[in-house]
RNA sequence: GUGGAUGUAGUUCAGCUGGUUAGAACGUCGGAUUGUGGAUCCGAAGGUCGGGGGUUCGAAUCCCCUCAUCCACCCCA
C-alpha cells in the first residue's frame, strides 16, 4: 500500500462516524445546559504562545509539540491543548471587558508529537471548557460537574474523579521548598526517573511507583496551604457533596501543566488501559496575567473523546440506532434510472431519506442493499412499471407490495410514510 | 526516547519441527427464485504471505536488515 495515515493518527469511517457525532451532540447539548458557548480557535498559533502559556518546562513544551517555520519565517505550532489558545483569543478580542465573566467550550484536534498506544494518539480531540473570571469555588465546581455529568450522561460508568489542590503563589513555593529540602538527601537511592522529575517538578517525585514507598514521611501540601486556598479547597469538596459527585482526595494528583493553581482534577475511567484519564483540569489563576491580560483567575478541563469512545466500547455502550432510509429506490434499464432520479428528488424535498441503484445490479442485489439499508419502503421501477406508467411500491417491514399510478406517486406514499 | 509483542485474502485468523496448487470464517459478487431483501444451500472472485537481503535443491515457515502496527514505560486527553 502506497499511503497510510500517519503514524498516531487515524481515519474516522463512515461506521464510526455515527458514534462521534452522539458524542458530540451530547457534548454540546451538556455544554449549553450549563450556560458555556463554542469557542472556534485556530489549529495552529504562534509557538511562543504554548512556551509562556504551557509552560517552557512541561513535557509537551520539551518534547511534544509539532513546531514548524511557515514561509513567513513565523515559528508556528499546531496546539497541543487548548487553553492558551483560548485565553489568547479573550483577551485578543477584549471579551473579558465586555463582561467579567467569560464560560467557553471547544471540541478541537490537538497535537502531540508522544509514542502512540492504547487511548494515546498524536493528533486527538479534545472536549475543553474553560470558565474565566470567577474565582469562586463554585466555578471549579461548574466545570469539574459540566465534565462529570456528561461522561455520564454518555453512559459511562466506573468513573473516578481525583482531587488534589496544588496551593498558590503564596504557599506552594514554601511546601516546593520544604520538599526539595527532603528528598535531595534521597536523590542517590531513588530511580533515575525520580532524579529526572526531581529537577523538572519535584512534587511528581512522591507519583513514583519504582520508588513510592520511600516518603511516607515527606511534607505534604495540606501542611503548607495558606487559609485562602485551604478554604478554597473545602468549599470545592463541599460542594461536590452537595451535588452528589462522588471524589477521593489524591495528594499525587499533580497536572503536567505548569499554569495550575489550587484546585487540579482528573476523571479516570476503569474500563480503558493504561491511559485512563477521560479528562482532567484544574484551576489557573495566573494564566491570564502571564499571557498580558489583568489578573483574572479562571478554572477548565480538556478531556479526550478518543478516549470516551473507547470507554464505551470496553464498556459495551449501545449508541443510539442510525436513522434508517425511507425510500431505496430499485430500478432496471435505462428509462426506470431517469424516472427514479426524478422520483427521489421529489421524496428528498419533502425530506424523506431516499437513495438510489447506482451499479446496475440484478434486483435481486438491489433487494439486499436496500435490506442493508434498513430500507422501510423500496420504490421498484422496471421495464413492465414504465411501460404502464406504474411504480412497485414495497413495505420492507410488511413484505406487502402494491403497484401505484406515477402521477399520484408522491401523494400515496406520503400517506404510506405516515402510518 | 526505552522495552516487549505482532505483521498471511476487504476483515478476523489458521498454516506442525522449511517440501511444491497458501486455507477457514465473515464480508463481496453470482446462482437456487428468466424482476424482489433478511434464513438456508451452491458457486465464484479476491493474496507480490509488510518490504529488502541471505541460508537452502526448495522459505509464509530459518537468519539479518528495514518499515509498520499494537502494548507498556515516560507522560498525558
């Protein structure tokens, strides 16, 4: 074979294409219940963007993004998540002075140049809202709920939602500190991954399964919280209580993005392998500043619908049934190909589904495809129908067939459609 | 970037320690029903055995290289 999709990317057949767009539906339908609005933003931004919005010393920033010079000498990169594209675009379009509060969604491809493998590809899409200008508990909330009802709205099951809160300016420099001081002396003992983490970002050191034993008595952030992101973070779990969200409380919960403050979450399914985050966000207080904007603190998730698909699929989810065509209209020799054209246009006006023989397959053949079809009537035009001025009409499901006059055709089936 | 597994019809797979015409099921097409679906029966089409090189009288099978896919690590959606 000469070309195939590129490694980490895939095709999405018409087979599957029915399943993406109920997911979709869902998504929005659960989106605008809650009030957030699409936000359309391009695929590819400026890399400086990510670097300062990402974060120069995450993963994704490191090793991970598709990075390009178009021929404009611009470094471009096709966005690898999507908050700072969104921000960018707030703050671009002065959204944020026109009202103090701004509630987004976005369903969009993302871009991640990472070894595929189960629930990880390198082009993937991703359903993200963002809500920004509340600093309110019930904000982290609103979009850890708006992600939590609609996995579950999808009919997912075994969902775990985790919990942590990673402080704030004021007090994670002081725990980070505290940390670093604890496991400096242990560096020479632990892996060499945990030698790696601990210069990138030492809170993911405690996340070690070679080495996980080793701190059961290092710091921990609860310790070190200021009163405000300790409140913050009681008011997030009470009122997730209120709402009946079930979470549990991981201290190793520590997103790879560097723009989190306080509250981070993740939602994990237990039917998919080793990937097994359907979605996780976190609260972002800083962003807006770093990317030029006035203080403003905002909250959001990204989460993957490859991998809600594939939960579903491990989990046996019935999507709902595709529509079936009304009308699949049989024909044999010339004369019945140019009746049937002008008969389905009709149908197709009055906004039935209708097809039509393209191959000139023996009837019988156009019996099966109309049965394939989930066909519920099949119009038969032959040589004996035109020659009389007729057309065959048959119920699929009744196995009964009637023979109908052409020019009283669209009204006779129009009632037969009704029944 | 690291490790492991796997590459044979459209799809899912079989093919024993190398032996000559590479099989099955499903799907497709045709027939049983000269113009009628889903069930059944019969038949047909469809394969450079991922690619290249080597060993051998002989390679889908053994060896080397390469490419791809999958799974895991890392990390994340």
């Amino acid at each position: 074979m000469k070309f195939k999709a590129v490694k980490g990317t895939s095709d999405v057949l018409p087979a599957e294409s029915s399943g993406w767009q109920y997911v979709e539906s869902v998504i929005r339908r659960q989106a605008e219940k809650f009030g957030f609005r699409e936000i359309r933003t391009p695929i590819f931004e400026e890399t400086a963007l990510f670097v300062k919005g990402t974060g120069d010393t995450t993963d994704i920033v490191q090793k991970e993004m598709y990075t390009f010079t178009d021929k404009g000498n611009r470094s471009i990169t096709l966005k690898p998540e999507g908050t700072p594209p969104v921000i960018r675009a707030m703050l671009e379009h002065n959204l944020l002075k026109e009202n103090p509060l701004a509630k987004v969604y976005y369903i969009a491809p993302m871009f991640r140049y990472e070894r595929p493998q189960a629930g990880r590809m390198r082009q993937h899409t991703q359903f993200g809202a963002e809500i920004v200008g509340s600093p309110s508990p019930q904000a982290d909330v609103e979009v850890i709920s708006l992600l939590f009802h609609t996995l579950q709205e999808l009919g997912l099951s075994g969902l775990k939602l985790r919990l942590n809160t990673l402080g704030c300016p004021k007090c994670r420099p002081q725990y980070r500190e505290k940390l670093v001081g604890y496991l400096k002396p242990k560096l020479p003992n632990l892996c060499e991954y945990c030698n790696d983490r601990f210069l990138r970002n030492p809170l993911r050191v405690l996340d070690c399964k070679v080495d996980q034993d080793k701190f059961d008595d290092a710091p921990e952030m609860g310790q070190f919280l200021c009163t405000e992101c300790r409140d913050h973070f009681q008011a997030v779990q009470d009122n997730l209580s209120v709402i009946s969200i079930p979470f549990v409380l991981d201290k190793k919960l520590v997103r790879g993005l560097d723009y989190y403050t306080r509250t981070a979450f993740e939602v994990a399914s237990r039917h998919l392998g080793a990937q097994d985050a359907l979605g996780g966000g976190g609260r972002y207080d800083g962003l807006v500043e770093e990317l030029g904007g006035d203080p403003t603190p905002g909250v959001g998730f990204g989460s993957g619908i490859e991998r809600y698909l594939l939960a579903m699929k491990n989990q046996g989810v019935k999507f709902p049934e595709e529509k079936r065509t009304d009308y699949f209209i049989a024909t044999l020799g010339n004369e019945a190909k140019i009746k049937g054209m002008e008969i389905g246009t009709q149908l197709r006006l009055k906004g039935y589904i209708c097809e039509q023989e393209l191959l000139d397959r023996s009837l019988k053949a156009q019996m099966r495809e109309a049965n394939r079809l989930n066909t519920r009537f099949v119009i038969l035009i032959g040589e004996d129908e035109i020659k009389k001025g007729v057309v065959t009409i048959k119920d699929m499901d009744g196995h009964s067939q009637r023979v109908v006059p052409l020019n009283e055709l669209v009204e006779k089936i129009l009632g037969a459609a009704k029944q």
